[in-house]
C-alpha cells in the first residue's frame, strides 16, 4: 500500500511536504493525528481497511506516538520522496 501511494506522490509530481501539510488538522504543530492519516489513505486508496490504514500508520510512527511528524512522513516514504521536495524547491527558484 505505501508503494501505491509512494507512486501516486512521485508520479503526480505533488510537492509531498504540502500534501503532509494539507492533511494535518493540528497545523501549528505540524502533527497528523491517525484520523487525519485515514483521510488521506483513504483519499488515495478508497478501499483500504481500518487493519491496513492502522499496520501503515504504525509503519509510520515506529515509536508509536498517537501522530505523526513531516520527518515521520518523508522517513517512511523514503529517498524518493525526499528527491521530489528537492526538485520541487528547484523548480521554484
């Protein structure tokens, strides 16, 4: 599932930082609570099960805090991900 995901990211060419920031409820302190992770998988995959949605968030937040941070996101996503936030910010220039 978190490759599915990956590839729609990559693939959309969608500034993943944004797209973690759009999906926080918390925005101040930059936190996507697990409710706020469901809407997003389920914005991408429509079809995903609550068992599915949590095994991911737990990939997500290995420490098993209740959210997750931007670092979290990218981490868990990998290098990929990573590259894609550094293109966008060139493109910008």
């Amino acid at each position: 599932m978190i490759k599915k995901i990956r590839t729609i990211i990559v693939g959309a060419k969608v500034n993943p930082e944004m797209l973690f920031r759009d999906n926080c409820t918390d925005k101040q302190s930059q936190r996507m609570t697990y409710e706020d992770f469901k809407k997003f998988v389920r914005k991408y995959i429509e079809k995903a099960g609550d068992n599915e949605i949590d095994s991911l968030f737990r990939h997500f937040t290995q420490d098993l805090k209740p959210y997750m941070t931007l670092d979290d996101f990218f981490e868990a996503f990998g290098r990929e991900i990573k590259d894609q936030v550094f293109k966008t910010g060139i493109e910008d220039i």
